[in-house]
C-alpha cells in the first residue's frame, strides 16, 4: 500500500530542511516510514533515494538542487 500523501509530503518537507543536528531524527522517520512499505512499493524506492540523501548530510555533504552531494563540505 503506498504512502499516505500527508504523511509523504510531511517527510519529504523534513528530509529538505534536513540539517546536521535533525538529519539523525529525520533518518529515523524515514527508516520508519519505509519499514511499512513493500519492496516493490515506489514510494519505497523513494523513501531510499531520501535515506542515501540523508547519509550525505550526516556525512557534512551539502545536497544540491540536483541531488548531488557535489563534494562540497559543510
């Protein structure tokens, strides 16, 4: 069953203001949100693509426009 549009539009506005001292709470939601959902689920697919973006801000990487972690420190 795929994600309640509330709840995905709640994420994915958290997962954007993601900074280094929410990223770890935002993971956790994420990772909760996901564990509801089928493999096969394209909002599980999506909900990954969050993770890996949220693993780079973890990392002190800063997420462009485009989604790439560029390299750029922060």
């Amino acid at each position: 069953m795929p994600l309640d549009r509330e709840i995905k539009s709640k994420l994915r506005d958290r997962v954007s203001l993601a900074n280094k001292s929410t990223v770890d709470e935002v993971i956790g939601e994420v990772e909760a949100a996901r564990a509801g959902l089928a493999p096969d689920d394209k909002d599980y697919e999506r909900l990954g693509v969050w993770l890996e973006d949220l693993t780079h801000i973890a990392g002190g990487k800063i997420i462009g426009r485009t989604g790439d972690p560029g390299g750029l420190q922060g």
